[in-house]
C-alpha cells in the first residue's frame, strides 16, 4: 500500500513543486492540498492520510497549534513539518507537538523523501541542519540513564548498537528483520540527527553513551 501524503501550505508554487516530488516516487500517493491551516483539519478527516506535509507558519494559526489539534484527534497521524524557519524553538515546540520530523525548504527532494519513510517507520526526522539545537533539549530521565540527549527511536538505537559493532547493513537487516533500504534510511537518519560522517564517530559515539 502506498503511503498517503495530504500537502498543506499556503503558497500554491510551494504545493505544485512538492506535489511534483512526491508523485516521482511510487510508494507515495498524494490525496490533497490544503492551503490553511482549517481546511488542512477538515481534509484529514475526509481523505484520512498517513503523513501530513505541513507548513509551520500558515493561517489561520501557526503550524505548531494545528498539529497538536491534528495529534489529539488521530494520534496515529504522521506530521511532517516543512519550513523556511531554523529556528531551535520551533523545532522543539514542533516535537513537543508530536511532530515526526521538522524539515528546511532549503532540504533536497531526496531529504524529503527520506523524511517520509523515516515517518512511516515510526522515526524522527530532523534536517541535518538543525541537528545540533536537539543537544540543548532538556534532560530527561532516559537521558539520565545515559541516553544520548538526541531524539533516538528505539529502532534507530538498534541500528546503531549493531552498526557499532561492526554489523554491516546486510547483517543488520537479517538481525532486525528489516529490509536494506530501512536500513540506510536508519543509517542515514542516525548521521544526520548526530551531526556524524562515519562509522568510526558512530561508534564512538556508541562508546561514550554506553550504548554498547
């Protein structure tokens, strides 16, 4: 089944060119465009998609508030907010709001893509970017735990136990039951949500946050 996309901006040049991307790639079907905030609520609850593509700043109220109405509603819902802001308080009042990834218009069309299987897999997003705001997050009793204080989901935690030791991404795949593409998108996600190029850093990073 194909992952359903509902696009919502209020700049229709905006929707034409992501419509553009996401309609290029088979896995994903795109059911409709909204262009505020209100008729963005009113379409999930008609089209029911997966994933909502969504401006942060759009009316009639910004993209933080329409997300927490959407989450409260269909906690299920996948949102994925779209942006010009690199704003650190945005990005952590979008991931307070429940949002599963907080991209950059400036973000390539694969970036986004790759946003969207991460959603769709239960993960977190964060453009490369704006990684580094997520070090400043408040601690947390995981983190306390020794956690690393970024925004892991346990699957991406898997990945990155078995990569650092030393597991290739075949391997990881047969250990978690998951094909290679998710795979790389886990890999891909963990180097850009650390702010890491290699696997040497990977592991080192495993290392001091006793991940291993």
């Amino acid at each position: 089944m194909p992952i359903r996309i509902l696009i919502a901006d209020d700049h229709a040049v905006v929707r034409s060119g992501l419509r553009g991307i996401l309609r290029a790639e088979p896995d994903f079907e795109v059911v409709g465009e909204a262009g505020d905030g209100t008729e963005t609520l009113r379409l999930v609850e008609t089209l029911h998609p997966d994933i909502v593509l969504l401006d942060i700043t759009m009316p009639p109220e910004d993209g933080i508030k329409t997300a927490k109405r959407l989450k409260d509603k269909h906690p299920d819902l996948k949102v994925l907010f779209l942006t010009m802001h690199e704003d650190e308080g945005l990005l952590h009042g979008a991931l307070r709001a429940g949002a599963a990834g907080y991209l950059i218009k400036r973000a390539e069309g694969s970036e986004i893509i790759q946003a969207i299987f991460a959603a769709s897999h239960g993960d977190i997003y964060v453009h490369p970017a704006m990684t580094r705001a997520l070090l400043h997050q408040p601690v947390t009793t995981e983190h306390r735990r020794g956690l690393p204080a970024v925004v892991l989901t346990r699957r991406e935690l898997d990945v990155l136990r078995l990569l650092a030791k030393g597991n290739t991404n075949r391997q990881i795949a047969g250990l978690l039951s998951l094909s290679m593409r998710t795979v790389e998108n886990h890999r891909a996600n963990l180097m850009g949500k650390l702010g890491l190029e290699s696997r040497v850093e990977l592991v080192n990073y495993a290392e001091e946050h006793n991940l291993l």
